[in-house]
C-alpha cells in the first residue's frame, strides 16, 4: 500500500479522501492545524507549516511520495530533501517556473503560449511609459502567494498605482520582487481545464469549463463549455504542452480568458487539483483527485469524460463570519434533482471563503435551465 505524504490539508487535500479509500493509498498529512479539514480522512498528520522543512522531512520519514494541496512551499528548504532521495510528485523543477507569476509569465511565453502582455513592477520612474504602451487600466498582481483575487489590484489611473505601492517604497528604492503588471484583457469569457500526466507522460485533459466570478472569486463552473471545436483544440494543445516541457506528474489546472475575437490567452497555472475541476468528483470518469493520486502513485491515468450531458458547480461562499454548520440550508440543496452537496467542515465562516460547493448534474446543455439551477442555488444559500 503505498503512503502518499501531502503538504497541505484544507479542502483539496479532503477531497482526496474518497479516491484514496478506493485505490487503496494512505494518506499522511503536514498542515499547521489539527482543525484543517482534510485532518478527518488523513491516516496520520505532521503538524507544520506548509513551508516548514523540518516538518517536511518528518513527513518524508513516513510516506512513500510527497505532493502538494497548495503551491505556498519554500523550495530552496525542499530542494536539500529533494537531493537526499525524498520523491516529490510533481517535482520540484516543474514547480520552480510557476510559483513567481513573473517567472511563470516569462515561462509561458518561451514555450509560444499566448499570455497578456506584462512586465515586472522595478523602476517607478519607467512604469508612466510601460503602462502607455499597455493603456488603461492594467492589471496589478502580487507574484507570490495570492489567490481568490487576494494580491490582483485592477488599475486605473497612475495615482491609484502609486498609492498601492507606496507601502513597499522604502529609502532603497521599490521591492522588485512584489508585483507585475499585465494588460486588462476585457474577456468574452473566463475558461479552465484540467490536465494529468503520469510517469510514463501520458497527458489528459478534462472537458474544458467555463468559470464565472465575482469580486475575483470563483462562484460558478460550467461544463462543458460552450466554445468551437478549434478553441477546445489549442486549449487541449496548450495543456499538452505546458505539461510536456515541465515533465509534470500530477494534475495542474489551466486557467484561460477568452476574448471576443475568439483568442485564447492563458492567465494564470495551478500546478496541483483546482476549484475549477471539483464538478469531476460527481460528473467524470474519473475525479481530478483520483487522477492526481493515479498519477503520483504510478497508477494509470483514468477517463476524464463526463459521464453526463454537463454540470454545474456553484461555491458556497462565506458571507459572514459565524461558526455556523448551515444544515438547514445544506439539506434545501441537497434535496434540488441530482445536487451533490460537498461540505469542507471548516469551523469558521467569513466572507469569501470557500465553504463547501454543490454539483448538479444535467441532462442537456440548456443555458437557461444552467441559469435557473445556479439561481435556484445561490438563493438557497444567500440571505436575501
């Protein structure tokens, strides 16, 4: 039986669970609480934080293969457990280019894969001229660390700019290592996919999905989504080669914008199991998590297919802070025609934050039936 260590153990991590019951895997866990919610399903816990290396090694010392639930990692500390033997899916150097999303930026582009345009946040007195040539507004991200648009400022004006900055303005000048700016692309829509590749390189992607959000949050995945057999075609191609080129063991996630002219541009990689990706737990083959396992393990990947017409993934969102379970508007949801109601078990609730998400399948592909079951969901959960 083999022990798979994960670094991480919020709601990626737990929904692991189930795929490694059915494959046979143990999972050990590092994570800095024994509240975390994949605690529940894991066969033993390292309490740590997830850049903790010593942490790591203990973790290393009790599983077979290490991977990871989140990209928040130190791997200068990781590559020393890397060079004494500790096997980590993915490896290390498939990480390395992606965790700045500068370097990622400039990696993407290398390989001939369509991004926005950008450039690294250095000398303030060049950026009024770097942003004419990009034209207002842009978009202004942190390069580490941030995700449900935590760390993305859009930009319209020089002075809204400079206020955001001024706090890492010291007497040495700008910290360079902060911030990029990009183009604001004015999207049609807002794409994802998944995408595995196992140890012996076999790739494959899951149908893509269109993701909705709101305040830069994730709120709705739709799948399939609705685009020409040719954009599904260079979506399936940039996965292919994004994977190829890193040697990536693992599931990562791809996410893409759409504009109306029909290009694809991608915008920002996921290299673990994604938010976008949790509608395959009830509508695929084969779940992004027991792919993910699949592929660490050295298993053979499974059918990504949809095993229905389409789905519909809506967020539970956090829209207040309390230490409520929400059972009563949990089983209103759970009682809507083929939902599948997935409850994380956090303790705490605040704004924004993920809480559960609720899957509903469907028997065609109506839009406006897609838009009802959202509707209906969100008035379930939402005070009014």
């Amino acid at each position: 039986m083999k022990r798979v260590g994960v670094i991480g153990g919020g709601q990626l991590a737990w929904m692991m669970g189930g795929a490694a019951q059915k494959l046979g895997v143990e999972l050990v866990l590092q994570t800095p609480s024994p509240d975390d919610p994949a605690v529940s399903i894991a066969q033993d816990i390292v309490l740590g934080a997830v850049d903790d290396a010593i942490s790591t090694q203990a973790l290393a010392s009790k599983t077979d293969i290490i991977t990871f639930e989140n990209e928040f990692v130190n791997l200068n500390s990781l590559s020393a457990l890397e060079n004494q033997g500790v096997c980590f899916r993915p490896g290390l150097a498939a990480l390395s280019p992606l965790l700045d999303k500068y370097d990622q930026r400039c990696y993407l582009q290398k390989l001939g894969i369509p991004v926005p345009r950008f450039f690294a946040v250095e000398q303030l007195e060049d950026i009024p001229s770097q942003i004419a040539e990009l034209g207002l507004p842009v978009v202004l991200k942190s390069r580490r660390h941030g995700y449900d648009g935590q760390g993305t400022f859009i930009i319209n004006d020089l002075a809204c700019l400079q206020q955001q900055l001024s706090s890492h303005i010291t007497s040495k000048g700008l910290n360079k290592s902060l911030y990029l700016i990009e183009e604001f692309v004015p999207f049609e829509r807002e794409l994802a996919v998944m995408a595995a590749r196992s140890v012996e390189g076999e790739v494959v992607t899951y149908p893509v999905v269109e993701t909705q959000q709101q305040q830069q949050v994730c709120r709705r995945v739709i799948a399939p989504a609705d685009i020409t057999a040719d954009q599904a075609a260079k979506i399936k191609a940039i996965a292919h080669t994004l994977l190829n080129s890193l040697e990536v063991v693992g599931v990562f996630g791809i996410e893409l914008f759409l504009t109306p002219t029909g290009k694809v541009l991608v915008n920002e990689i996921a290299p673990r199991t994604h938010n976008s990706g949790h509608f395959s737990l009830d509508a695929c083959e084969t779940s992004q998590f027991e792919q993910h396992l699949r592929a660490v393990c050295g298993l053979p990947l499974g059918n990504p297919a949809l095993r229905c017409a389409g789905a519909v993934m809506v967020n539970l969102l956090g829209y207040e802070m309390s230490h409520r379970n929400y059972q009563s508007q949990r089983q209103q949801l759970a009682a809507i025609p083929q939902a599948f109601v997935h409850w994380y078990g956090k303790t705490e609730s605040r704004p924004g934050r993920k809480l559960g998400h609720v899957t509903v399948l469907l028997d065609d592909q109506n839009r406006d039936a897609i838009s009802t079951i959202a509707h209906t969901i969100e008035s379930i959960w939402y005070p009014s």
